[in-house]
C-alpha cells in the first residue's frame, strides 16, 4: 500500500510540473487561455455530436464521423495554441503585453463562431446576447492588435 501511494505522488508531482512548465511557456494560466481551452473543447465535442448523431458534418463525405477529420480538427487547436506560445514570446522579446491576449482573443472568436455554427446545425436558437458577445470580442481584438 505504501508503494503505491509513493508512486501516486510521484506521476501527480511529474504531471503537475509539466503542466506548470507548459503553461509557464504559454504565459501562465490565465483566465483568457482557459476560455480559450474550454472553448475549443466545447467546439470539437460539437463537432462529434454533429457528425456521430446528426451525421451533417461538413468535414467528411458522408457527413458521418471521421476519426481522419478528428485527428485534422485536433491538429489545427495544438497549431492555434502554438501561436499564443509564438504571440506570447513575441510579447516578451517587444516588451508589450498585448500580443498573447489579441492573438487569444481571435481565437476565442473563431471558436465561438463555430460552436455557433454547430448549434445552428443542431437547430439550436442562437440568443442575440451570443452575436453581440462575438461583436464586442471582434472590437477588442482589433483594439488590441493595433496596441490599444
């Protein structure tokens, strides 16, 4: 019993300090990075719904699931996540704070887009509250990638 809680300890103390360093890389976990993350989840479990259930997804031929367009879908996140690790180095070597948080922002619009999309393929009733949000996020990215 004692060999396992040693050994417990030691994979959470391991996944934690990776997960410190990886986030650290990303700027630290802030709350935009975490809409970001939990966004992007919402999107891809959308995407699986669309195509698993309702079999209309546009990212293969028969509309069905496809772990091939899977795979493309979870691609593009990890490369959309390497550009905030990119805008956030870009950040400290200009000595600015605002590159990271435009270029997080554009994401969390793009993804916001398309779970909207999905749930209007769901036939789901899009509250004007959601279209105004996606408005006022597309203002404060373009504020924010002009300096402001």
């Amino acid at each position: 019993m004692e060999k396992a809680n040693i050994l417990k300890t030691t994979i959470v103390c391991i996944i934690g300090a990776v997960g410190s360093f990886v986030a650290n890389l990303f700027g630290g976990w802030t709350s935009d990075l975490e809409t970001l993350m939990i966004m992007m989840g919402i999107d891809f479990a959308m995407g699986l719904l669309i195509a698993a259930i309702w079999k209309k997804s546009e990212k293969s031929k028969t509309g069905a699931l496809s772990s091939w367009s899977a795979w493309k879908g979870l691609c593009r996140k990890g490369v959309s996540l390497l550009f905030v690790l990119i805008a956030h180095r870009l950040d400290l070597a200009l000595g600015v704070n605002y590159i990271r948080t435009a270029v997080i922002i554009g994401f969390i619009i793009n993804e916001l887009i398309s779970i909207t999309e999905n749930a209007g393929i769901m036939g789901v009733p899009i509250p004007g509250v959601i279209t105004k949000a996606i408005d006022m996020l597309k203002q404060r990215s373009e504020g924010d990638s002009n300096g402001n």
